[in-house]
C-alpha cells in the first residue's frame, strides 16, 4: 500500500497553500489531500468550530487510512491541530506527522497579541491586503507567491480560530505521541518561541530549522519542505525497523 499525505493550511489561508507540495507529490505519483478547514477556501461561508476542523481531519485521515498508511502534513493552526489529533488517547490512523511553523502553546499574553496584531490589520483599509501583498512580494519566490491567497482569505475566522486554539491541551498531547514527528521551521519564524517545550515533551522527534526561512517555510524554500515530506515518506515505507526509520531519531 502507497503512503497516503494529507495536508493541513494555516490560519486565514486554504488549501491552496500546498499548492507547491502537491504538484511535487504528484509528480512522485503519491496520493496527496489537502483539507479545507471550516471557515477557509472552499468552506468560505461556514462557521469556524475546533470541532468542525477535527472533523475534516478525522475524514481525510481515515479516508486516506483505507488506501494505506497516512502521513499527517500541518502547517501553523494547522500544523497545532494535527499535533492535538495524532496526541489524542485513541491514536487515529497516522503513520507519521510533520508539524511546521506551530512551535508555540497557543495561551496567554503571546496568544493575545497575535489576536491583537491580528485586529489591527483587519481594522485597515481592505483589511490591511496591500500590506500582506507587499509582505509576500518581498519574502516569497514568484512562483509560489499567490498561493496562500489563491483559495481566498479567511478574515471573518481569524479571530475565532485564534481563540478556539487556547482549549488545546498540547502538553499532553505531545507527550502521547509515538509515530515518527519532524517539527519544521523557518529560522525567522515568530512561533519559535516554545520549539525547545516540543522537542523535550516528543524526545524522538527530529527538529528541522531552515535557514532564512520565515513562517510561511513551506512557500518560501519549498525545495527544502518537500525535502523534508521525501524524508517523512521514505521512513514510513522503510517501516520501524528499515534504515530510513532512524532519520526520525532527535537531532
């Protein structure tokens, strides 16, 4: 059976963030899904929930399950929540997870910040577009540059999203977790900021950091995140105890 991937987006964004990887996987002849979350992309018009956006992981996981073993793929919210569900008690059906740009327990004065950076820019004419658009000309290459806004921007979930994310336990989560995990970063990444916390609460983890990468890695040196998928992959398929199972050994 063929490894599975399926991919999780971020905040505000869709699944047209992965529009990079998958090309990449598909070209490898890897089956690759890339989730809409409530509230983003095609669910536009829906209601954000935490419940709603473990529900469409859950579906494509075990939808995936059944065709073989699944690699979990999340970035950022989305790298957060797939940390939640592969750390719950009943362990769904994920052979290996690859967490990017989510190295930051959501809670406290660093959560309410980002929802107050967060309304600021909502607060600005056009909900502050022009600047995103120049943040993105000036750090991503041209050829993955509209993928985060290709699918449409998530404004009216934001918030919600932000604030449904201080209910996850991920301490413990973390500490449940036994199938190979690579934490990716960029070395510029804002969420940095507990990247030692994981690394201790999941000992076999392996921490990637890219050099001159911002949060937004996975656009920005897209070579090197399907590097690291390679990696996730040839693991999985060399099984516990083939050669590329060591690669998931921490760094």
């Amino acid at each position: 059976m063929r490894v599975q991937v399926v991919l999780v987006h971020g905040i505000r964004t869709s699944a047209s963030m992965w529009r990079a990887q998958v090309a990449h996987l598909e070209e490898r002849g890897i089956d690759v899904t890339a989730v809409d979350l409530p509230g983003h992309g095609t669910r536009l018009q829906e209601t954000f929930t935490i419940d709603g956006a473990f529900e469409a992981i859950d579906a494509a996981v075990r939808a995936a399950a059944e065709r073989g073993p699944v690699l979990l793929v999340g970035h950022s919210m989305g790298g957060l929540l797939a940390v939640e569900y592969v750390g719950r008690e009943d362990p769904p059906p994920v052979a290996a997870l690859i967490a990017a740009s989510c190295t930051a327990i959501p809670r406290g004065l660093g959560l309410r910040a980002y929802r107050a950076f967060a309304a600021g820019m909502n607060a600005l004419p056009g909900r502050g577009q022009r600047l995103t658009n120049a943040v993105l000309r000036a750090t991503l290459p041209l050829e993955t540059r509209s993928d985060f806004g290709a699918g449409g921007y998530a404004y009216l979930a934001q918030d919600v999203a932000l604030r449904s994310l201080s209910v996850l336990d991920l301490a413990a989560a973390l500490r449940r977790i036994r199938i190979p995990v690579w934490f990716v970063n960029g070395q510029w990444d804002q969420l940095r900021l507990h990247e030692k916390v994981f690394v201790a609460l999941v000992p076999h983890a392996e921490l990637i950091v890219v050099p001159r990468a911002t949060h937004l890695v996975t656009a920005m040196r897209p070579e090197v995140f399907n590097a690291v998928l390679g990696l996730a992959i040839a693991t999985i398929e060399a099984g516990p105890d083939g050669p590329a199972a060591n690669a998931g050994d921490a760094a």
